[in-house]
C-alpha cells in the first residue's frame, strides 16, 4: 500500500470522526447555530438602528451590510480555528488523545483531515447563516462580486488553519485549561482585526497590531468584493499575498506543535483530563 | 534464530510533580516541586513470541514503562527499541509495529464499538471493508453480542467496553501488542475471556506481548517470563517457575508469585500499594 493511499485514510479518519461527532452532538450543533444566528442579526441590527442612535440621515443598507459581512466573516473564521485548535481538547476530553497520538499517522496528516472538514462544515454553516439574514434585512447584494468573495474567504481559511495550529499548542501545553486559553487568542484577533469597524479607528498603536492580523486584509477584501463590487482580477494580489503568509504561519504551527509535543512527551502530559 | 522484539536499556524516567500548600506543611518542606523516579537505569529484552510480563504494585512503573514504548512519553536515558527500530528517533516506524491496550477504556463514549473502531482502523491505514469484516470477528471471538456492535459505548459495561479496547488493539495486527491491565477491573467472566484471547493471540499469531498487571496468578498462568517491578526497579526476572523457586515452599503449600513478591521486597503487595499511593 503507497503512503499517500495510508495517509489519506488517515486524514478521512478525522472528516468522519468529526462528522460523527456532529451527528452524536446535534443538539449542540441546533443551539450553536441559534446563538452564530442571532449574533449575526444582533450586530447587524446595530447597523439598522445606528440612524436613530445619532439623529442623522445615514446609509443604513450600506452600514447593515458592513457589519453583516464582518459578522458573517467572523463566524467561519472562527469555525475554522475551533476545529483545528480543538483537535487536541477534544481528544483529551473524550480519553483518546494516547491513541491517536501512538497510531501511525503523522501531524500533517492529522491537520489536513481536521481543516477539510473545518472548511466544508464553516461554508454550508455560513450560508445558511448568509441566507437567513439576508432575507431577514431584505439586503441587495445585486452588484457584489461573490466570486471574489469566496476567493478571499479560501485565501483567507489557509491563515486561520494555521493561527489554529499555533492555538492547539495551548491545550499541548496546558491539559485543564488550554482550551480555554484559545478563547483569548481569538478574542485579540475580534479586537485587532477591524471585524466591525475600520482599524483606522484604533489607537495607533494598535493599528500596527492590527496590521499583522491576517484578518484584517481578509475582512477587507471580503467588503471590497461586496460593498464597492472590487473586481477578482484586483484582489488576487491580496489573495496571492494571504496565501502566502498563510503557508508560513502554517509552516511556523506545524513548527512549534512538534516541538511542544516533543515537550508534551518528555514531561508526560499527553493525557486524558476529563 | 531467535528475534528481539522489545530491548530496554538503562532506562530512566523521572516526572516533576507540583506539591500542594498542605502536603508543603506536612512534610515540612518549601520545595513546591518534587521529582519522583518512576523508572530507575531498568533493562530488559523480549524475544519474538513471548508473552511477558510485568507485574508490579500501583505506581511501581509499569504503566510508565509500556508508554515509553507506545511512544507517548520519552526517556530522560536509557533507550528503547522496537525489532531494532529506536522508539524515540524512529517513532513512525514503530508505531505501525505496536498497539495497545489500557486499563482505562477510552474511546468517544457517543460512538458504536463499529465507529469507533473504525475510526482506529482508518488511522493506520486500513481499507474500511476488510476491517469491518475484521472486527466484527474478533469482537464475536470476545464473546460480544452483534446486536452492541452500533450501540453507543456509553451504554456498554465496564467488561463490555474493555473487550472492544482489546478488539481494537488487535485490529490492526500489531506485531508487538502492550496489554496495561487489561483485565483490571472486569468481573470474573470478562476476565477470562480476555485472558483465553491473549493465549490465543500466542497461539494462532506471530506477535509479541508486553502484559503488564498486578493480578499474580494473571501472571503466572499468561507468561512465558516475568519481570517484578518495584519502585521502578526490576528485582527479578524469570521463568515463572523459575520465580517460584527463588522462594522455598512453605508449609508444604505451593510457592505463590505473592510469596515471591514478599520475599524479593520484603512487603506485600497491598503495603507496596499502600505506600505508592501516599
């Protein structure tokens, strides 16, 4: 049997075991979604009802469309760094990290099987999410270039798959809280990444932060491609560009896991907690 | 010409632990660290074919010996190898030689013993058709009933959920199977069978196996040779007949692996629990 036939056996492994666990955990699956859902329609109704906050005549589809995407931008960003930053917390929850990590499947592997289904599972979520608000706010989105869209948002996951790798090192590292840890790295990239208003608007300081974000050029080109219509052609720099710094943080994850495993394994903490 | 399957060579192992403000005050110490040494400089070899334990109280070092092996911990010295492959600096290669089987049962409690099972079998590669057909096998030979097979674990026993952890180690043929107590905790009748599929796995198979456990007569009847472990030192090493005859007879009473345990460290085996776990 060749290798590539063996690993990606092992990488369905982990698309059907996600798959599973979704099915097991559908419940979870029904409120998580409610909670994204009214989220969503939360934020973009701050949009909706910001021209009687200020008493002045402004463009609300303009503005509600502004804070849609970055609502909806967040909400499959998220996703993706979940499910790669939880392959770990999961598996220490649930007793199994031992065994998958003694089974004959390399981290590469294992990473390449948790995005494809990360990917799949953020996009059908983010439609369905798109698709409601869309015809709860009756939005217009005649002159947006969705082609452009869905390209930024592809460029844009290759970052986030490996700002989750660099995540999952937290529950490596750390067996009772590393999961939660996460929750701050994603809440420093809300803040920093200008998800609901422009980084122009932070303190200068931050704005230097902001700019390291792979975020921020994602959610920007999102609105370029919605909002101003920005043709594909434009944008395939930027893209061309998250992409690639999206492989050397990929590169950089994948770097610093082995070494935390190697860490993990000489101080005996690849255990179960819970 | 005979095989080695397991070489262990000065091997040490010490974990770092955290002490409590209490047990500080109890034992009158400021050091909030303590280094306990959980195997000290051990040796051993396991040949081709044998079944060979280790039996040892609670906290001896045996669970942290068969997890140096499965390539989940590294050793501060000392080395180990896998039929010649080094299981620190050639790890991929041994994990496709090795399975294991631990005291504790783990798998996603939500999934069938199939699902789970399955998702093993992916890992190493295997195609989905043959290992269903496979496990479905071997979890009848383990006395399962196919009406389990797509239940949920959760709502399995202990002893049921066990024979699936030993169905899964065995699925994926491992040549070197690490069984860490695994009859521990399962009622008589559980017990026995899985104890019948490990003489059995000896039998009818070309693998090895490293059993570790603290059951004597789990000891004395699986195998071929035994090492006793205390305090992560091996005191002895034998044939278990062989053990039994570093012990005179007693009484005119059969020489148990408990009078050798006495005998060899000077403590039965509920003080050395006892001890190992305060």
């Amino acid at each position: 049997m060749s290798t590539f036939v063996r690993e990606m056996r092992g990488a369905y492994a982990f698309v059907e075991r996600n798959i599973n666990l979704m099915k097991r955990y559908w419940g979870w699956e029904v409120v998580w979604l409610i909670y994204s859902l009214t989220n969503a329609l939360a934020i973009t109704y701050i949009g909706n009802g910001m021209g009687m906050i200020s008493g002045q005549e402004i463009d609300t589809q303009y503005v509600v469309t502004y804070l849609l995407v970055g609502a909806l931008i967040w909400q499959y960003l998220v996703v993706i760094f979940y499910a790669i930053s939880e392959m770990i917390a999961w598996e220490r929850w649930e007793g199994t990290i031992e065994y998958t990590f003694m089974a004959p499947v390399s981290r590469p592997t294992h990473l390449v099987g948790t995005t494809l289904f990360a990917i799949g599972y953020g996009i059908v979520r983010t439609l369905a999410i798109l698709g409601i608000v869309v015809a709860f706010f009756r939005l217009n989105l005649g002159g947006a270039n969705i082609i452009g869209t869905i390209l930024m948002l592809l460029a844009g996951s290759v970052s986030f798959v490996g700002l989750g790798i660099l995540a999952a090192v937290l529950p490596l590292l750390y067996p009772e809280r590393g999961a939660q840890m996460t929750n701050a790295v994603a809440a420093i990239l809300l803040l920093i990444s200008g998800v609901y208003y422009p980084i122009e608007s932070l303190p200068a300081w931050l704005q230097v932060v902001a700019k390291a974000s792979p975020a921020t050029y994602v959610i920007k080109g999102m609105r370029a491609c919605l909002l101003e219509g920005r043709s594909t052609v434009e944008l395939l720099p930027t893209a061309l560009t998250l992409v690639g710094i999206g492989l050397g943080v990929i590169a950089l994850g994948l770097f610093i896991f082995r070494y935390v495993e190697r860490y993990a394994k000489r101080m005996g903490r690849l255990k179960r907690s819970g | 010409m005979r095989t080695t399957a397991l070489e262990v060579e000065r091997v040490r192992k010490v974990f770092v632990r955290k002490d409590s403000a209490k047990k500080r005050r109890r034992l009158r110490t400021k050091k909030k660290k303590e280094e306990v040494v959980a195997l000290k400089d051990i040796d051993l070899t396991v040949e081709r074919g044998e079944v060979f334990g280790v039996l040892g109280p609670n906290g001896s070092g045996k669970s942290t010996l068969i997890r140096l092996v499965s390539t989940l911990l590294l050793p501060d010295s000392g080395s180990l190898r896998v039929f010649g492959h080094d299981v620190e600096h050639d790890s991929f290669a041994v994990k496709r030689m090795i399975n294991r089987v631990s005291v504790d049962a783990a798998f996603f409690k939500k999934f069938s013993p199939i699902e789970n099972l399955l998702y093993a079998a992916r890992l190493y590669g295997l195609d989905a058709g043959e290992a269903k057909v496979k496990m479905r096998e071997i979890m009848k030979r383990l006395g399962l009933k196919e009406e389990t097979f797509n239940n949920p674990m959760e709502h399995m026993s202990r002893g049921m959920q066990q024979k699936v952890a030993v169905a899964r180690g065995f699925l994926t043929s491992p040549i070197l199977l690490l069984l860490d107590e695994p009859t521990t905790g399962l009622d008589p009748h559980s017990k026995r069978d899985v104890q019948a599929f490990v003489r059995e796995i000896r039998e009818t198979h070309d693998a090895t196996v490293l059993l570790t456990t603290h059951d004597m007569d789990e000891a004395d009847r699986l195998c071929d040779r035994i090492a006793i472990i205390d305090e992560g030192r091996i005191v002895a090493l034998d044939t278990p007949e062989g053990l039994k005859r570093l012990v005179p007879s007693q009484n005119g009473d059969k020489t148990t692996m408990e009078d050798v345990f006495i005998e060899l460290t000077g403590r039965s085996f509920e003080e050395a629990e006892a001890e190992e776990e305060s």
